[in-house]
C-alpha cells in the first residue's frame, strides 16, 4: 500500500504500488504486505530523530513488523507448523520516504525523482527484510543485492 502523507510534491500512487508490486515479485514476496508512506521534510525528521537519534530529514526509513534476530531465532525453529510471518507472505512493515529529501538527493546524482523514489523504495523493502548496508553484518549482500534488482527493475 502506497499513501501520500505530504503535500509539497505530486506523488503518483498507484504506478508506485504497482512497482512495490514489482518488487515483492522480484524477492519471491508476491503475498507479502507492505506500506509505504511518503512524508514531509518536517515529519521524517521528527522520525531521524526519535528512532535514529539523528537531526534533519533522511531519505528513507524502514520499520520491520519483527525484528532480525525475532525472524533468525524463528527460522532455527524445528516445528514444521510453525512459519515466519515473513516466509509465509504477511506483513513485512512500513516505510516512509521524504520525497523532498529524496528530489535533492536526486538533483546531486543526476537521477530523475521517479528513479529515486523507486530505489528508495526498493532499499526500504530490503531493510525490511533484515538486511542492512553496515558492512559488519553483512559483507556487502545488501549491497550486491540491490544492485542485481536495480538492473532487473530498470533502475541501473
């Protein structure tokens, strides 16, 4: 589910859930759910700050329905009947994105807005999916990952 919670920038929804559809199909996450809220400079800083205990707006956040070691330690379970909410397609999390953050961010990297919001929207899939960009944790998978599905998607 895409929603548009800002005003400052036209934001097309259905071509982006569309293209959140793209994506879980990619991941083999066809039935998983996911919403993604697009918001303004103020609110995402107001989120950098409480979750992140960082100042000013960011591009992307994401919000896991569990957390990585919730869905490591349910994975190692050895109950058959027993399923990830993630493995079985439920619900992934949120995550919002800050369009005007993202159209600068754009502007630097000689992107268009509507290549940015995608990628952003493809990082934030993957955030929920436990994986992250710190390099301690996971030896640039994340990365290689979401270079292989930018070019896949069409967004390379």
């Amino acid at each position: 589910m895409v929603l548009n919670r800002q005003k400052k920038i036209p934001i097309a929804e259905q071509p982006l859930t569309e293209f959140l559809g793209k994506i879980l199909q990619e991941l083999n996450f066809a039935q998983a759910e996911v919403s993604i809220a697009f918001v303004s400079d103020a609110e995402m800083a107001k989120w950098n700050q409480t979750f992140r205990h960082k100042k000013g707006p960011t591009d992307v956040l994401s919000f896991p329905a569990i957390s990585k070691r919730r869905a490591e330690r349910h994975a190692k379970r050895k109950d058959a009947d027993v399923k990830s909410p993630v493995s079985t397609g439920g619900f992934l999390g949120d995550i919002a994105i800050a369009p005007e953050t993202a159209r600068r961010y754009a502007k630097e990297n000689g992107r268009t807005l509507d290549n940015e919001i995608r990628m952003l929207m493809l990082h934030g899939v993957l955030h929920l999916m436990g994986y992250d960009h710190d390099g301690k944790s996971d030896y640039g998978q994340m990365n290689q990952i979401e270079q292989k599905l930018r070019r896949r998607l069409g967004l390379a």
